[in-house]
C-alpha cells in the first residue's frame, strides 16, 4: 500500500515541485523568503484560475486554445460594464460572456464534432480581434479602485485571491472525485462510446468543460485587472500555453481520461516557481518562454514513456 501509495503521479509531481524549491533557493537567497512566497501565491492565481477550466477539457481529450483571448475579451467587457454597472454585476456580465463563448465552442465540439483544436483556434482570433474593437484599441483606465478589494483584503490572514483560488481548487476537487457529473467527465476522455453506451449524457458532459473554461478565464482576468485597475485587449496574451503547460506537468493526459486537479495545482506552482526563480536570477525574459516551451515537451515525452511501460 505504501508502494502503491508512494507512486502516485501527484506525489511524484509534489517531490519534483519540492526539489525544484531546494535547487532555487540556493540559486537565489531571496527566493524562500516570507515575502517572496506570497508572491509566488499571488502570481498563481491568474494562470492557476484559468487552469482549472483547462483541467476539465483536457480530461475529456479536448483543448482550449481560446483561454487567453477569451480572458482578454471578457477583460473589456468587466471594463465596459464597470463604467454603467455596479462591480458584482459587472463580474456577473463578464463572467457570463465567458461562459456563452465557451458554451459556443463545446456546442460546436461536442454537438457538431468538429475539432477542438480548431474549433478554440478560431474563437482565438476571434476574441483577441473583438477585443480591439470593443476598446477601441487602447487600454481602458478609470476601473474603481474598489475593485482592488478581492485582492488586497486578508481572509483568515491570506490575501483575498490566493484564497479564493484555494476554495475553486477544492471545490473542482469534490466536484471531479465525488459526484456523476465529475466521473462522466473522466469516462468520456477515457472512452466516449463506452460512456455513451453506458448510458451517460455524453453530450452535455462534452460541452460543459468549454463553459467552465470560458467563465474561469474571464475570473481569472478580473484579478488581473483589480490589480493594475487597468483593461488591455492584450492580456492573456499566451495564457493558453501556460495553462495547458500547468495540466500537462500536473500529469494529466492530452488524449483525456487521465489526470487530476491536485496535479494541476502542483504543476501550476512549478511553473510560477521556475518563472519567479528565473526572473530572481536575473534571466531575460525572452528566455522564459523557451524555458515553458522545453517544459512542455519534456512533460509530454514523460508521459508518453510512463505510459508505454505501463502498457507493457
């Protein structure tokens, strides 16, 4: 049982993530200070955020190439609404907006059967496009500064976002352990027409993740934006290859049917801890992305490895 316990994908992604800590904090004498931890925290939240979305497609076998235009897209629009709206509902509208474009991809995924991979492709270009034309190509300022309350205010002693970002995760967690809905979302990545055989609405399963996906995006980039009070039709600009990094380390397999959202999680904060231990020792970032890009390969390679001797 310790043996089998001992082996789990995210122990073993735990270990690493461990390991990771040791190595930069010799290489930085600052990164293990009280201070930077909580910045290792709060940047998790965004790209952990719209992690969680992307956690959900890819254990059904889909992708979601949308995430970052998506997160841009309802960035603008929270902007918009802010100017005539209160805050909650302005939240409201933007996390709306992100559920409706992700309820179009799924549809067009799920019920037409077209590929996800180009299906969030051209959400992509379409989003970031209605992105500039909604601002009118600029920045929008003049965000209330009481925005900034659902990130700087403490619950319990933690920073409002990190927080929240801890009770999406467990939530996520219950949802995908325990109930039907959450083991419907693992047999269909794992085999759709032994889950439709079985009897499981295999339909609205399939487009559920894309709307998860879509309204996390758009919660994700309502933090961002409480932060620097600002709306920029580039943000999000590559989240999409952070996110999918994030789920791919965490263990999670792109043909679907396998992962989990603690593996997300720890993958989510190996990818911070590299980035801020990167950016501590002072590496440029033009060199970052190279760094997620290797990650990636690395991670998939992995896998696939694991999977062919556990085949044998």
């Amino acid at each position: 049982m310790a043996k089998r316990i001992f082996t789990r994908l995210e122990f073993r992604m735990l270990a690493l993530a461990l390991l990771i800590a040791v190595v930069l904090s010799f290489a930085s004498p600052y990164f293990l200070t009280r201070t930077n931890i909580f910045n290792i925290l709060d940047q998790s939240v965004v790209i952990g955020l719209v992690s969680i979305g992307m956690t959900f497609v890819i254990l059904t076998g889909g992708i979601d190439l949308s995430v970052g235009s998506v997160a841009g897209l309802t960035g603008i629009v929270l902007g918009l609404a802010l100017q005539d709206y209160s805050i909650p509902v302005s939240i409201g509208i933007a996390v709306l907006a992100g559920a409706g474009i992700g309820l179009v991809s799924g549809i067009l995924v799920a019920y037409f059967g077209l590929a996800a991979f180009v299906v969030t492709l051209g959400i992509m270009a379409i989003g970031r496009s209605l992105a500039y034309i909604l601002s009118g190509q600029t920045a929008i300022s003049g965000i209330p500064s009481s925005l900034s309350e659902i990130v700087y205010t403490s619950i319990l002693g933690i920073p409002a976002n990190v927080f929240f970002l801890g009770v999406m995760y467990l939530l996520a967690w219950l949802y995908l352990t325990y109930t039907k809905g959450g083991r419907t979302i693992y047999a269909i990545g794992s085999n759709k027409e032994a889950a439709r055989a079985a009897g499981l609405n295999v339909l609205f399963y399939s487009v559920l993740p894309y709307v998860v996906s879509g309204a996390f995006a758009a919660v994700a980039i309502t933090f961002s934006i409480a932060q620097i009070l600002s709306a920029d039709p580039l943000a999000g600009n590559l989240m999409e290859l952070d996110a999918i990094a994030a789920v791919v380390i965490g263990g999670a397999s792109l043909y679907g049917g396998r992962g989990s959202i603690i593996g997300t999680l720890i993958g989510v904060l190996i990818m911070v801890m590299i980035r801020n231990g990167l950016n501590l020792m002072g590496v440029s970032p033009f060199w970052q992305g190279s760094a997620i890009g290797t990650i990636i390969i690395l991670a998939l390679l992995i896998e696939r490895l694991v999977s062919t001797r556990t085949s044998q």
